[in-house]
C-alpha cells in the first residue's frame, strides 16, 4: 500500500511540474519530434523520461511553434522518471538577421518605389 501512494503522490508531482509556471508551452525539438519541458532554467532542462527517448547534440527550444533558442545538450541526470539536461552552448533567436555594418541613426526604414 505504501508502494502505491508513492507512485501516486510522484505521479501528481510530475503532473503538477508539467502543467506550471514558465514552462508551459516550451517544448523541445530534436529532429522531427518535439517534446514538452517540464522545467527550464539559464543552465538546463527537464523531460518525462517516459515520454522521451534520449537527446544529445544540437536542439531547439521552441514556444508555439517560434524557435526560442538553439541549443547544444547532455544529459545530466536521471531522477524519478524524470530526464535532466545541462546546456554546453545555448545561443538565443535573433528577430532580425545580423547585420555586417554600421546601421546610420538617420537611415531611411524603408524605400518606397
């Protein structure tokens, strides 16, 4: 019985990690297949083990569907069913392409024809 309401209460634990805070609606894409983040920080992040196969290498951080970061993984950890995964390099989308000028203050926004 005790088995149980251990599984349960780390059942409603990882339920209650999906479903909050900032991390709604971040997923991780790895190829063609996207995952959903149960936690996300400046250094890392975590998966359900159960529902993602191992990742390393090169993946994106996308909220609805829009890139937020690029980023180079390794798993760190493996705790209570749950993936932990530390950044070697996370680089942040851009909105704009860069630029290789000097952009004038008083440069036209657009032309008109």
């Amino acid at each position: 019985m005790d088995k149980l309401r251990t599984d349960i209460e780390t059942e409603m634990h990882q339920m209650a990690a999906r479903s909050a805070g900032p991390t709604k609606g971040l997923m991780v894409r790895s190829g063609q297949r996207q995952f959903p983040l149960i936690d996300y920080s400046s250094t890392g992040f975590s998966v359900a083990a159960e529902d993602t196969p191992p990742l390393s290498g090169f993946v994106d951080i996308e909220r609805a569907g829009e890139c937020q970061s690029r980023c180079l993984i390794v798993l760190a950890r493996e705790d209570d069913g749950v993936l932990h995964y530390e950044f070697k390099r996370r680089t942040d989308a851009q909105r704009r392409p860069p630029v290789d000028y000097v952009i004038s203050e008083n440069a036209p926004v657009g032309l008109l024809t």
